[in-house]
C-alpha cells in the first residue's frame, strides 16, 4: 500500500536537451507494488515544454493545473485543468506550456516508458 503526499516528493529535472523548465514527480510505480506501470506528475513552468518524441506505447494524461498545448501527430490541442488525452503508440507528441502559471498534468505510462 503507498499513500503520500505530491508536496513531499522530489521533482526530477526531464533530462533531455529537447526540454526547457520542465519536472517529474513518481506518485506510483513497480517500486511500490504497481508492477507494470508509472504514474507520475509532469510539471512545465512558464516558457517550458517536454521533449518533441515517439516511442513504441501509449500513455494516458490528465491536466491538473494550468493550460497549455499538446501536440499529437502535428495537430495542437488546448488544453487545461479537467482535460485528458490519450496518447496513441508512435505519436510524435509534445507538450507545451502557454501560460504564464505552472502547467502539471499526471502521465500513466508501462514501465518501460519511464526513464
């Protein structure tokens, strides 16, 4: 059983020369017994974005603050606190915030899409 607190977990910076101002926070994951998946928290600051990439899963989004814009296969979608989005296997996707507040959203990823 794993019961926390966001605010008493340590961001990591998302290492990749593709990103500006942007942070992860693990919630869950095969650490604490969720064997084949990662749930985390996706934080970009203002003028931040995630790298622009593909990989071979799907992953799953929920926005909890902010706004900002994801881009699926070219096509840009507005989104906010209340949206969700699935991100299809091989979709070239990035998020952006566009917003001058923090822009958080949870990502569900398979274990093997957490680095």
């Amino acid at each position: 059983m794993v019961v926390g607190n966001f605010n008493n977990l340590k961001a990591k910076n998302i290492d990749s020369p593709e990103a500006k101002n942007s942070k992860m926070k693990v919630l869950v994951s095969p650490e604490n017994g969720w064997n084949d998946y990662v749930m985390r928290v996706v934080e970009v600051e203002q003028e931040g974005f995630t790298p622009k990439h593909s990989h071979p899963w799907p992953h799953i989004n929920y926005i909890i603050e902010g706004k900002g814009i994801l881009m699926i296969d070219g096509k840009d979608s507005h989104v906010e606190a209340g949206s969700y989005a699935y991100v299809p296997s091989d979709s070239l996707h990035q998020f952006k915030n566009d917003s001058e507040s923090v822009f958080k959203f949870i990502c569900i990823v398979p274990k093997e899409g957490h680095k």
